[in-house]
C-alpha cells in the first residue's frame, strides 16, 4: 500500500516488497534528496490507527444493535406539529374608499403540550417570565390551565415585549412565537357601533369544533351579522421540534384563506362630519342617514361609542369604559334604542287622514291653545294657540290640536280611533323590524287598547289617542325605524329595507294611498321656509324638515329633528334623522347637528369641486386619492374647461381600470379644444377594451371641428359599434358641405342599422316624413267635433281626412274573449287590427301620440282533455304598429287589485304542484307611440299658443313612475269599459286643452266622457247600437258639460257620415 508523504521519501508497509520513491515536489533537478527507512514510530502510529477504527466500530456496532430500542424512543421525540394559522379577516371598505376595519400583523406566543407536556407548561410560563420581567400585565394574561392542543397563550404583544421575545435564539420547551393577523380598526369608535368588534367565541359560535376557542369572532355589528363571510378559511403548518422541545423547522404550510372583502354603504366623509357636529353633544345621541330609494344607509353613529381595538387588545381602560352602566357605550341607539317618536308620528296621522277622507288637504282647524277633554287639557306647545291651521301649516309648525281631532276626533271632526291610526303607522313600518343587516334589532311599539285592557286593566280613553296621534303614549321608535318611514315620504311611497352591505339586491314594498304623499311633503317643506326648522335655509340645499319634542317623563324631553333633500341634482334622496337623549327641543339641540352636516355636504358638492378646478395641482392630487365614486362624481361636475386648461389632470386617468372614469376623462378633455390631444383620442377610439370608451373618444375627436380629423373620422364610418359609427357621422356633418365627407356619408345609406339610415337620409335627402305645410297642426275638421259615428270603425275611418286627429286613446276588441269580438283565427284578428291602426295612423296628426291599452288574453280550454290558450296581444301587434310608421316611446303597466280579476290561482292554491302555477292577470298594458316624425315634440308644442299650453300644464299630482295602479270599472252594459281616471290620465298627459281625441273602439264613449271633461274634444266610432245607445244616455244626461250648441254631440250612422265628408 502507497500512501504519500509531503517529504519525499520511499516507505515500505508490512505486506508490500516493492519499494516506491517519491520525489519531494520542491526537490531540485539533480541534487540527490536524502533517504530514509520506515522507523519504530511509524510503526506504532498505524497501530495506533488500527485500534481507532476498531473501537469506532463496536461503538456503532453497541450503539445499532444493542441501545437500538433507547435511540429509537429518543428520536421520536423530534415530533411534528401541527399549529392552526388564522385566516385574515376580510376587510370593510366605505362606499368613499376608506377601509374601516382590515388586519394587520401581531406577534403571539403558543404553547404545544404536545412537545413540552403538562408539566412544561409551569416551568415555560416561569422561564418565559424571568425573561419578561419588566412586563407586569404579562402574568394576568397567561392562562390559569393548559391547553389541551397547541394554543395561544399570550396575542397580541405589545412592541417592547415582541422585540425582546424575538431576540432570543431559544425559548423554553413547546413555545412557539409567530407573527399572526389581528383584526384592526382604522377609525377605531367613529365606525364602532355599526362595524362592531370581534373577540373570543362563545360555546355556541365555536360551532361543535369547527371554530377554534382561541379564533376570532364577530360579536356585534357588521362584524357579527356577516361573520361567515368575513371570517375566511383558517390554515395549518407543520412544525418539527427536536427532543428537547425546541422549534427548528416548518415541513409544510396549507396557506389559510383571506375573508370576503365587504363594501359598505356607508361614507366615510359623512360618518365623521356627523361625529364632528356631535362633538360638543355632552348627552347620549345618534344620527343615522338613508337613501330613501335604495335603502342604502350612509351613515349610523352613536354617542358615547367605544373603541373596538381596545376590547381586541385587553386594554382594561377601555374595556371599563366601555362597560360603563350608565352611558352604555355599547348600544347601538341607532337599532336598538326605543324612544317615544313625539311630532315626528305627526305625518302617519295626516295621511291617515286624507286617505280616511277625515280630512282635506284644505281642512282646517281653529289652535287656540289645546282640547279640553273633560278634567283634561291636551296643549299646543305655543301658548294661545296657532290660529286658523291647515294640514301643511301643522306639520310646518307641530301644531298639536290639528292632530288631536285628525287621530280622536273633535273640533267638527270624526276622528280615525286607535285602531285605524296603528294600521297606517305600520304601513310606514312602525312596530316591526325593518331588516337592516344588523344583529338584535328592536321591533318599538303601538299602543293597543285591547292588550292594555288585558294586561292591566286599564281602559282606553279619548286622549289616549289624542297622546297617539302626536306620538307621545305608548308610542316608542328607533331611529332608523323613524328613517326608514320618512323615506316613504321622500321616495313616493317606497317602504324600502335599510341595509349596509353595497352588493344586496334592493328591496321595497309600496304603501297604499302614496298619491296624498305630496300634500304631505307641502307641510314638511314649509317647516323649512317658515316653520321651526328654519335655520335650514342658510343651507342651499332643497331640504325639508320635520322637529319633535318627545316627553319620556315629568319636564324631561329627547331632542328630535328629521330632514331630508328631494330632486337635487347630483344627490340621491337622503333622509338624516338626529336624536339627542334628554336634549329638549328638537330644534335647538339635534337641528344644528343636521345643519353642520348638510353644509358639508353643499361644500362637497359646489365648493369642494369648484376650488379643485381653479388648482390644477390639487386636482390631481385630489384625483389620485379617491375612491371611484368620488372621481366619477367630481368628473361629472367640471362644468366648462377653456382652451389651454391643464390636460395634467385627466389624461392622468386614461389608465384607471374603471370604465366610466376614462368617458369622463375623455369627455372633459374634449372640452378643452386642444388639436394636440388628437393622437391620445385616436388611441383610445381605436385600442380601448370598452365600447364607451371608444365612442367618446370618437365623439371627442369629432369636438375637436377641425379639418385634420376629417380622414380619421370617415375611417371610424367603417367600424362594427353602430355608435361608434354615429358619433363619426355627428363629426363630419360638421363638414358636410365636403364633396369627400358627403360621397363618404352616402355610402352609409344602406346600413344594417336603421337609425343611422334614418339618420343619413335626412342628412342628405331631407326629411324622410314629409310635413304637408298647408295642414294647421292645432285645428281639425269641424264635422269631427264631438263626432259620435254608428259603424265599422274601419268603413269610418276611410271617410276621415289626413292629419286631422291629435290624440287616439282605444282598446281594442279582445280576440274571441268577448261576444262581441269573434274572428276565424288569431292571424285574421291581428289583420283586422293592423288595418285599422293603418288608417289611425294616416289620420294622426305629425308627431301626435297613439295610445293602446291591451294585454294577453286567455281563450278557455274546451274540455278539461285540453288546455287554455293565452295570446300575447301586446307583443304580436308591436311590430306591426312599428312597420307602418308609428315609434315606440313608453310602456305603462295599468296595475287592478287581485280581487277584480279572475282567480286562475285556485288550483295551485289547493294542490301546490310545480308547473301548474298560475298567476293571477292584474295588469294591461298602456303602449305610447308617436307617429314616426323627425321633429322633437318641442316643435308640436310650440305649434300651440302660450295661454294654451299654460292651460293644459298638468299643474297638481300626477303619477311619477310607469306604474299605475287603477281600480276596473264595471258596466252593466258594457262587460270591459275604461275607468274614467284611466282616460283622465292618459288625456291629460298626451293632449292639449281643445285638442280632438279619437277612440276607433268607443264602447260606453267613457273617452268622449273624459275629453269633455278635461276641455278637449272627441270623435268616437262604435259598430253596437246598444252600446252607441249607452253613449247618447250618457251624453244626454250631462248636457251642461258641452259648452255652446256648436260643441254638442253629433250622432252619425255610418251612410250619413259617409256623406257629410263628401261635402
């Protein structure tokens, strides 16, 4: 064996015979080096070595074979654990932008009996302790008894405490320390009520295991009432500890699974502008803001609040002011506070009233100062009383004995009695929960003189009701029950579901007799101007009002004051209630808060954005610091930009992710006029991912009105988007008088799209609806003046002259559902139909209404071998009136009650089985057409004088939705007239005082009735002689409607009709 040396020299091993010589490798050629022999000490070294090896191996040999089985058991202890890691909560984000509750990182020390054992536990807090000395609150926080599983036993550390634990290369057996994600407030108390808190939970919120006792809960507020989604999927991480218990290496992590994101209605600018307007409030308050259409609520803030990150963190100042009996920072007042409602009651009593017909929107009553009822006096707040008082004027000044005599009766007036009053105070959804997405709701109360009589023996008296009827008794509210009713007010009828969560659907009931609410809102909106919230009007805001003084015991009043803002531009319906706990009059205590905060809101809408425009550099830093909502809102208020103002600003947003944020930046970069701005429009129409987007900047491109952008426009003539291809032709009629932009328009004639053929031809070739110019569009033949025409409708029709109509209101014989309506086939029916609508249309004046009332009909079945057929009239004759010339404008759905109609339902009701449903067919369709013209009804308008128009403006309620609900009205003659109101209503909206109104199907002549009435005039044309008798019956018992002999009725055969146009 050769082993080498660093010396150069040869070595003879027992065993080997041939010498080896090596050269040392520093050695010089030439120079002998010297040789040696292998000595005694070489010897003894190797045997030396020998004895090494050998004892190395019995010492494996003892340690594998003979100590295998202690080796084994000490190994095991090297164990994995498994540690929970807690999932992110999900974070709440304000309608503004502004997250109000998130998580952010903390470090939490977790004890693993596992590891260390029950014993571990003592001698881990003792030397944990040793270490921590200087942390007093530590010791208290540490748990009496050990975890059966690996669990925290002390979160949340505070900084110094972290720092220290963290600076330690070892800490005692089964101790682990991690960063862990902790729940976190921003705004701490000022969202505290409506966010709530979270903390450890209960038996029954740890859900059989599936929550762990040392996770996180929602325990009030948003926090509690969406805690399934808000709380996430927790994960795990393997962690391997060696025997002496120490943590050393993570093997594997299943990632936990963050929270939902949850956007809140609320506004966070809102939110704390309240909290500033109630700062110098030193007694228990509560403000809450709603929009009465959707629901949404913007704003819920109670004083005292408390700090939600003091209960997560154990702070013991917090937690006992929070705790505090007497203040009770925890309740949420807002829901959960029940308080007598005081004046604000005042408006179910009034529409109680009107629809009760116990009074008129005129009525009136004589305030001298209170009722004496008996013993008793029931007062006015002012002394001496209010003098001669009606509706508006009680409202607008809380006039007391108005509404005693409205709710008890006196004073000439009948009274509604308990019972009715509780019914209309439901209906504005008083005494029940409103839904809001809030844990523990209060449902409030109504007196009920039965149940007092039961539980107490006490009877009901007269003033009883008169207490009710200005909600003082047994009446108690919450405020967002009192928000919630007030929207009814605001939103026309609208019972809507106060809610917090921004990806709800919107829900709402309509109360019944919505049609007196504006007589109602005359009386809150001259509380405003004249009344006792006054100091409103410093606030340029369209505002009404309503104060109430709530006794809740001797001398001791809480301070209310409703306001809301209708019909302002830019602003949804805001309802804001304000109530100060024992604050006294609502006028001088919770009416300034509601001031400070609608003064906000004018500054953010006028003033904020006008200061922006004129620093271009705070624009933009403004911009890009908001949330969408607050851009897009701020966008759409620019108003007018000169040339050469900074582009800075707007072309910053080009890249904003969100759609509508680009349009606006393109449409006020438009406003600009800048040429140079020609290659980012250019970009946009052509790369844009949204259609809106590209049609703006086409549009913007067309703004520009120079010469350069001619090629570039007739290149987007070419584009699939229709719109795109309108807004190319709105820039070149610019530069129509081109040869180039004209041959260019031309060859758009033949589009697929008819609007922009329609819009091409009269560009081009004029107008494509030709006006005959010798035709006076206000009069009409004389023979037709209250024309009533016994004959087919479509012989008569023939004989009418061209453009002579200018309202037709008609419906339709029913296919085969009446006697007097019976056709070989449903195809021959709607022939029959599109006839006369033909000949309708001819006679129509240019751009005059055409009104249908029609619906699906049902055709019974012949035997219960077959079914019923149901045709949809509405739909099939749609787009027949559409191709002979008639433009479709609106659909007005005529709403029965369920009673008036026949009961389909009965089977399914008994049965209940799937497929067979059948509702119940309460409505008909009101189609609007216009005769096709290509002049805005602007021009038909001016065709009028202005004594005329001023006339017939539609001056008092109307109906503001598509929606109207009116009662059937049942003929013994006639098995399907008009309700008068019907025609009313139609007449009104679609005519002009002395106007000719035409109904081809005049049945009992209910729309002659309606035109007489309403000062128009009519032409009916009806094939039933008992039905044209009913007309004459009619007429003739109303003679005094027709003002002069020129203006009666004339009654025609069809042969005589004939011959009276011929003249």
């Amino acid at each position: 064996m050769l082993i080498k040396s660093g010396l150069g020299r040869k070595y003879r091993f027992p065993g080997h015979r041939r010498e080896v010589e090596e050269t040392a490798p520093w050695s010089v050629p030439g120079v002998e080096n010297k040789r040696a022999s292998i000595s005694g000490w070489h010897i003894w070294l190797w045997l030396a070595g020998v004895v090494v090896l050998v004892a190395f191996g019995f010492r494996l040999f003892w340690l594998q074979a003979v100590q295998q089985k202690y080796w084994t058991e000490l190994a095991s202890k090297n164990q994995f654990s498994e540690k929970p890691i807690l999932a992110p909560r999900g974070e709440i984000v304000t309608r503004d932008g502004k997250v109000i509750a998130t998580s952010q990182s903390r470090v939490s020390m977790w004890f693993d009996p596992k590891v260390a054992g029950t014993d571990g536990f003592t001698v881990a807090r003792e030397e944990i302790f040793k270490l921590l000395s200087f942390w007093s609150d530590g010791k208290k926080l540490w748990p009496a008894l050990p975890p059966e599983k690996i669990s925290p036993v002390l979160e949340n550390l505070p900084q110094q405490v972290a720092s220290v634990i963290l600076a330690q290369t070892a800490l005692p057996a089964g101790l682990l320390v991690k960063e862990e994600m902790t729940r976190f407030y921003p705004f701490d108390d000022i969202f505290s009520h409506v966010v709530g808190y979270v903390g450890p939970p209960s038996k029954a919120q740890q859900k059989g295991g599936e929550i762990l006792p040392y996770e996180k809960v929602g325990q009030s507020g948003l926090e509690a009432s969406y805690e399934e989604s808000l709380h996430g999927e927790r994960g795990t991480e393997f962690i391997q500890a060696d025997a002496a218990g120490r943590y050393f290496e993570v093997r594997n992590i299943y990632f936990p699974k963050p929270g939902d994101k949850f956007n809140a209605t609320l506004h966070y600018g809102l939110q704390n502008e309240i909290a500033i307007a109630m700062k110098n409030i030193s007694k228990p308050a509560v403000a809450v803001m709603l929009d009465a259409n959707t629901g949404e609520i913007y704003a819920l803030y109670n004083k005292p609040s408390f700090s939600p990150n003091g209960l997560i963190a154990g702070d013991n100042k917090k937690i006992i002011e929070a705790l505090d009996p007497k203040k009770q920072p925890l309740l949420n007042r807002a829901v959960l506070g029940q308080y007598p409602s005081g004046s604000l009651f005042k408006i179910v009593t009034a529409l109680a009233g009107l629809a009760e017909h116990i009074i008129t929107p005129q009525a009136t009553v004589l305030s001298t100062g209170g009722i004496k009822l008996g013993d008793h006096f029931f007062p006015d707040w002012k002394a001496g009383g209010h003098g001669i008082t009606n509706l508006a004027k009680a409202l607008a000044e809380s006039v007391n004995t108005f509404f005693y005599a409205v709710g008890g009766g006196g004073l000439g007036y009948d009274g509604m009695g308990a019972s009715r009053l509780a019914e209309y105070a439901r209906a504005f959804g008083l005494a029940q929960k409103t839904g809001v997405d809030l844990p523990n709701e209060a449902v409030g109360a109504l007196p009920d003189p039965v149940k007092r009589k039961k539980l107490t023996g006490e009877s009901w008296y007269q003033g009883d009701t008169y207490n009710f009827a200005i909600g003082q008794g047994d009446v108690l509210v919450t405020p967002l029950q009192i928000a919630r009713a007030y929207s009814v007010v605001v939103s026309g009828g609208r019972l809507v579901q106060p809610h917090l969560n921004r990806d709800l659907i919107m829900t709402y009931k309509m109360i019944d007799y919505s049609e007196y609410l504006p007589t109602i809102l005359v009386g809150l909106k001259q509380n405003i101007t004249a009344g006792s919230g006054r100091e409103l009007q410093s606030v340029s805001l369209n505002l009404y009002g309503k104060t109430g003084t709530a006794q809740y015991a001797k001398n001791k009043t809480h301070a209310w004051f409703v306001s809301f803002i209708k019909d302002e531009k830019g602003l949804p319906p805001l309802v804001l209630v304000v109530l100060v706990e024992g604050g006294g009059e609502g006028s001088s205590v919770a009416l300034p808060v509601a001031r400070d905060v609608w003064t906000w809101v004018k500054q953010i809408n006028k003033e904020m954005i006008d200061n922006l425009k004129s620093d271009t550099n705070a624009l933009l830093s403004f911009l890009q610091n908001q949330n969408d909502g607050i851009i897009i809102y701020t966008l759409g208020k620019l108003g007018r930009l000169e040339n050469g103002y900074s582009r800075e600003p707007l072309v910053s947003l080009l890249n904003n992710k969100n759609d509508d944020i680009r349009v606006l930046s393109i449409k006020n970069l438009a406003k600009i006029g800048d040429i140079s701005l020609l290659p980012t429009f250019i970009q946009y129409a052509h790369s844009d991912e949204s259609t809106e987007v590209r049609r703006e900047s086409v549009s913007a491109i067309g703004r520009l009105r120079d010469e350069k952008t001619v090629p570039i426009l007739v290149e987007f003539l070419k584009d699939n988007d229709p719109k795109v291809v309108m807004q190319a032709i709105r820039g070149l009629l610019v530069f129509s008088e081109k040869e180039d932009v004209r041959n260019a328009l031309k060859k758009l004639i033949d589009h697929p799209n008819e609007l922009i053929q329609e819009v091409i031809n009269k560009e081009l070739n004029g107008s494509l609806y030709k006006l005959d110019n010798s035709q006076n569009q206000v009069d009409f033949p004389n023979q037709l003046r209250n024309a009533i025409i016994h004959g087919d409708a479509k012989n008569a029709l023939k004989h009418m002259p061209d453009e002579s109509i200018h309202l037709t209101f008609t419906s339709p014989p029913y296919y085969n559902a009446r006697d007097y309506s019976i056709y070989q086939s449903y195809d021959e029916y709607l022939k029959f139909l599109e006839s006369i609508f033909k000949e309708v249309h001819r006679i129509t004046k240019a751009g005059r209404f055409f009104i249908l009332n029609t619906s699906p009909i049902i055709i019974p079945r012949i035997s219960r071998a077959h079914s019923s057929k149901r045709y949809p009239i509405p739909y099939d004759i749609h787009p027949l009136l559409i191709k002979m010339g008639w433009e479709f404008i609106d659909d007005i759905v005529w709403v029965k009650s369920e009673a008036s109609v026949k009961n389909r339902n009965a089977g399914f009701l008994q049965h209940r089985k799937p497929l067979a449903y059948k509702p119940n067919a309460v409505t008909e369709m009101i189609m609007v057409y216009r005769k096709k013209f290509d002049r805005l009804i602007d021009w038909n308008i001016q065709q009028y004088s202005w004594d005329t128009v001023k006339k017939s403006k539609v001056l008092d309620k109307y109906e503001t939705s598509n929606v109207w609900r009116i009662e059937p009205t049942f003929d013994k003659v006639h098995s399907a007239v008009f309700p008068i109101e019907l025609c009313n209503r139609v007449i009104r909206l679609y005519s002009f005082v002395g106007d000719l109104v035409f109904d081809p199907f005049a049945g009992s002549g209910t729309v002659g009735r309606a035109a007489i009435n309403l000062e128009r005039n009519f032409c009916l044309v009806e094939k039933e002689a008992k039905y044209v008798s009913r007309i004459k019956e009619e007429f003739n018992n109303n003679m005094n409607l027709f003002a002069c002999d020129n203006n009666y009725p004339k009654y025609f055969d069809l042969e005589n009709f004939i011959k009276s146009s011929n003249i």
